[in-house]
C-alpha cells in the first residue's frame, strides 16, 4: 500500500522515476506476493478441493519452470 501511494504520488507530481527506483518499486511489490501470497493459497486450495488439486499445482510449476528451461537455452 505504502509503495502504491509511493507511485501514485509521483506520477501526480509528474516526476520521473529513474531506472534503479522502478526495479527496487518491482522487486518490493513482487516479494512479499511470491513469498508469501502464492504458498498461503495454494495450501488453501489443496485443503478445499483435496489431493488433486495438489497434483494439478505440481504440474502447472514444473510447466512453468519447464519452460524457463526451455528460454534460456
């Protein structure tokens, strides 16, 4: 929320961010989503819908990082 106001405040002064204040914004916004937000709902949704649900999120990771791989190469 602080970071969101952060923006918003200086794009109403319409004051440029530099490049290593836009990575810094990305990376505190996206930490605490990937480290904590995704997990929580994740063992959630395992608990409501059951096993399988588990399986389908093991799944659709190895895609995804499968197809990490796959760029970089």
């Amino acid at each position: 929320m602080i970071l969101g106001f952060a923006l918003a405040g200086r794009t109403l002064e319409q004051t440029l961010f530099t490049v290593w204040e836009m990575i810094l914004i990305a990376f505190l916004v996206g930490c605490p989503f990937n480290a904590f937000e995704v997990p929580i709902r994740q063992a959630f949704c395992v608990q409501w819908w059951g096993r399988g649900f588990a399986n389908a999120i093991a799944r659709s990771a190895s895609i995804s990082m499968g197809a990490r791989v796959w760029e970089r190469r």
